[in-house]
C-alpha cells in the first residue's frame, strides 16, 4: 500500500494474540513428467472498521474452531452450510503497525 506516495508495508496482529484456522480453496493438480502442483487461496471478505482504516479493502476469513471439520469435508448434499461457516466467521481484532 501507500502512504504519502511511498510504498509501505502493514504488520497486522490479532489482539488479543490467537490462533486463527483460515479459510483456503485447495487443489492439486497432476502434471505428467512432472512433480504435482499443489496451490491454494485463502478466502476473503470485506475487512473490519480497523483494517478499513489502515487502508485494506479485503480481509481473510477465519472460520470458527467448531467449524473446521465441516469445512474440511464438507457434505455434498449441504452445500450452503460452506456459505454459513463463512458468514458465522471469528471476527478478530487486528492492531497494526509499519512493518520493519
């Protein structure tokens, strides 16, 4: 991001300090001749008040511990639950500073 027309580097920290199991979208993909490739998106949404004002517009979702296993192998027959444990997220709070 910038401020004042220089580039700068945010540190966000949880406060107070946790743990956080973070939404992702995995995949592998087979490569012939190849080792697989494996990659992965974290999932984000629109950010709390205090990341907004440090400039952010998007923030990753951090899904409840009570939801992990559902996110992990989810039900096929239940696909709106994924939408639920992304909307009933932890919401955090980020401090932040200017990373060194």
């Amino acid at each position: 991001m910038k401020r004042d027309g220089q580039n700068v580097v945010l540190r966000f920290d949880l406060t107070p300090p946790q743990h956080m199991q973070v939404a992702c979208l995995w995949t592998r993909t087979e490569i012939p001749g190849s080792d697989d490739l494996w990659s992965f998106a974290a999932i984000t949404d629109e950010p709390p008040p205090e990341v907004a004002a440090a400039g952010h517009d998007r923030c990753i979702v951090p899904i409840k511990s009570s939801n992990v296993d559902a996110w992990l192998a989810p039900d096929p027959s239940h696909r709106a639950q994924l939408s639920e444990i992304l909307a009933d997220h932890e919401r955090p709070y980020y401090e932040h500073q200017l990373a060194a």
